[in-house]
C-alpha cells in the first residue's frame, strides 16, 4: 500500500514509520498517490499567527474575540480541549478556560499571513479556489509531471513549508471531489492529512451524520431528522425525486452527496461576493442593548476584513434568525461604496429599527457585499448627514493609532454592550 512519510516526505509500502527518519506521521492509503482534489484548511488560524508573532503565548490558551459581552472568534487548541468553541459567548468561554489569554482580532496581520500561504499554494498549482483567509480548494490534477511527485507529496510538502517558513500549520484533506476533500481536512486536525478514495466513499459516508453536509445547518438538519434523516445511509435509502418533492431544490443535491458524488470544479476565478460576520447566541436574545453591541462588533470585524483586503461594499445586509430558525434578511444599498465601520454599523441598525421584528433572536450577522476596489470608497461626503465626514476622519484616525498602539489603544463605548 503506497505510504508517504509527511516529515521527510518519503514515500515507500505501507509501514507504522518511515524507513529513512523513523517517523511515526506516516500517511497510507491504497489511492494516495491517484487523487488529486485537496483541501487545505489552516489550524486554528487566527490565534496560531498571535502564537507565532508573540513566543511568549506559545504554551498558553489564546481566544481571539471581543471583551467579556462579546463572542469568540477562535481559539487555540489548548483552549479548545476545556471546551471553548467559536461563537461561544465570552463570559461562558471564560468560566470553562479562565487563564485564557483574550486578544482582539488583527486582520491586518491574519491577511499578512493568508498571502504568504495562498503564495506557497500557488506554487504547487494554479488552481487554487479560496474559500476565506484560512482554508482553500486545490485541483493538482496534471501537476504530477511538473513537480515530479504525485500530487499527495506536494500537500505534505506544501504544510511542511507552512510550518519551517510560516510558522503555521495546516491540515490537508485528499479526495476524488471538493464535497469528500472537504470533509477529510476535518477529521484528523490538528496537522492532520487525511484520505477519501473513490473505492470506499459509499462505506466511509455510510455510518456519518448529515450534519457534515457543508451548509446544513440546524434548521436543516431538524427538518432532516423529522424526515427520518440522521446519517448517509438513511439519505441514501431515499428516492432522487421524493427528496426533491420533500427539500425542495437541495433534494437533488442531498441525493448527489449521500453517494458522495460532487461535480463542482475547483475554480481560481470565483469572485469573492461578499464579506460578512454572524454569530450565534447562547441564549436567545432581545435585549436591544446586546443586539446594538453585537451590530457594532460585527461591523466593526465587516469593516476590518474589507480594510484588510482593500474591497468596499455598496450593499450592507442585515441577517437576523428567531428562535424558531426562521431567518429575516435586510438589505441596504448605499449611495457609495464604504469600508467604514460607523457606517456599516448605522446602516445595520438602521435596519433592524426599520424591519420592527422584537426577537428573541439566536443568530444575528452583518455583511457589506456589492464590493468594489477600497479606491472607490467613501470619496463623497453626505449632504443629508453634516457629520458624516468628520466620523470617517476620526475611525481613519483611530485605525492609525491601534496599528501603532494595538487594538485595545482606543475602543468604543458601545463595543462593551
């Protein structure tokens, strides 16, 4: 059985270690040197560049994420295993990891990052289809003649880099598809590379819930399992046109998934539409208070991103899901393209004070789309609002001192709610 050493990337049969280096990260798979559909999905991204950029944190939990009313964004594996988890609420993160170290997000220094590793991935293929600043497809298909290695060689290659150059680490998933290549980065992380061979998809699938279907989520999945529906096996067991008649237009897809069947190509010329943030409560919510702090944090991330990556947006969304998993959608085009948080975030509330809905909500997000180049935003002042000018003078001001002095040298009032 073909088996590749992923320290010193040697490849030989089938072994518990390598033969050359002794060591035991050995990965082996009947298909391993045939596939060449991949996922790269970065550890823990966020607070592995904090760790990298600040020894000192190495050995210690780090959640990145607001202040004690805020949610976590990530956290590192260290905080992970005490059970702290994205969107979790601060203060319930902080009861379970109390020594955590809390730090405010840097974009600038994660988009830094994201450019080294998609620089390193280019090199391999060009072919890369990213999904956000941590993860990515990859199609390797042909690279094989060029690289003079099977394309699984190359991934090894590409992480081992990441790590010795970065200082970052990334698990791989290998497979015949996105959907299955997808699947597979998940399943042995941290600095994991995991295979899904053509031969055994149906058994693999087979015993696994269908909550792993990429966009299922718990609204889905409930109407999913009262339809009897909790694993692939009792997904595959239905009739193409009985899921079409019960799910609508995903009843085609869920039938293609169930055989694990995806015929998506990686593309490298998918547009990035939008840019957006949500997060989950851990108690539905109406407090008007704690929605307008989380519009502000949201926005403030939206803006954040889109500063970081030089886009600006015309349309602002607001998303708002109740209790009962209903989601409520608002829109906004604006009369310019921006990348300011103020303005984000007055037109979100804007929103939710317009669409009179009361809650209790269990999700709520903000997302700036329509982008365009950064060069083209906020160029006008408003006529119907004096101030308008003077806000964005003083958010570019603050900008310019947090770059200097960190993220916490000035935060907002309303940030705290």
């Amino acid at each position: 059985m073909p088996a590749l050493c992923r320290d010193c990337l040697t490849t030989f049969d089938a072994g518990t270690r390598c033969p050359a280096c002794r060591s035991p990260r050995v990965t082996s798979h009947p298909e391993l040197f045939d596939l060449s559909i991949a996922h790269m999905d970065c550890d823990a991204f966020y607070a592995s560049v904090e760790k990298r950029d600040n020894p000192a944190l190495r050995d210690k939990p780090v959640i990145i994420g607001g202040g004690r009313r805020g949610v976590v964004s990530t956290a590192c594996y260290i905080a992970r295993i005490k059970g702290v988890r994205s969107a979790m609420p601060m203060f319930q993160a902080l009861k379970l990891c109390p020594e955590a170290v809390v730090i405010r997000p840097r974009m600038e220094a994660y988009v830094e990052a994201s450019r080294a590793v998609r620089a390193l991935m280019d090199e391999l293929t060009p072919v890369v289809e990213p999904l956000s600043l941590d993860e990515a497809f990859l199609d390797l298909t042909g690279t094989a003649r060029l690289h003079q290695a099977p394309p699984a060689v190359m991934l090894a290659r590409l992480v081992k880099r990441m790590q010795d150059e970065l200082g970052l680490s990334g698990s791989i998933g290998l497979s015949h598809n996105k959907f299955l290549a997808k699947l597979a980065s998940d399943l042995d992380k941290p600095r994991g590379f995991s295979v899904i061979g053509a031969a055994e998809t149906v058994a693999f699938l087979a015993p696994r819930p269908v909550r792993l279907i990429w966009g299922i989520g718990p609204a889905a999945q409930e109407a999913l399992e009262a339809a009897g529906i909790r694993t692939f096996a009792d997904l595959s067991r239905w009739d193409k046109d009985a899921l079409a008649q019960r799910f609508g237009q995903m009843g085609e897809r869920l039938w293609h998934l169930a055989r694990g069947q995806d015929a998506r190509r990686v593309s490298a010329h998918t547009p990035v539409k939008g840019i957006s943030n949500e997060t989950t409560f851990h108690d539905d919510t109406a407090d008007p208070d704690i929605l307008d702090g989380h519009i502000w944090r949201l926005a403030e991330q939206v803006s954040g991103r889109a500063k970081a990556t030089g886009k600006a947006g015309r349309v602002v969304t607001l998303k708002l899901r109740r209790a009962d998993f209903r989601i409520l959608t608002r829109r906004l085009s604006l009369h310019q393209p921006t990348q300011l948080a103020e303005t984000i975030y007055r037109t979100a509330r804007a929103l939710y004070d317009q669409s009179g809905l009361t809650g209790p909500f269990r999700l709520l997000g903000v997302g700036l789309s329509d982008l365009v180049p950064a060069t083209e935003a906020d160029r006008e002042g408003d006529l119907l609002d004096p101030g308008a000018t003077r806000r964005a003078a003083a958010e570019r001001a603050t900008d310019a001192i947090r770059q200097k002095f960190g993220k916490d040298a000035i935060v907002k009032g309303r940030a705290l709610r």
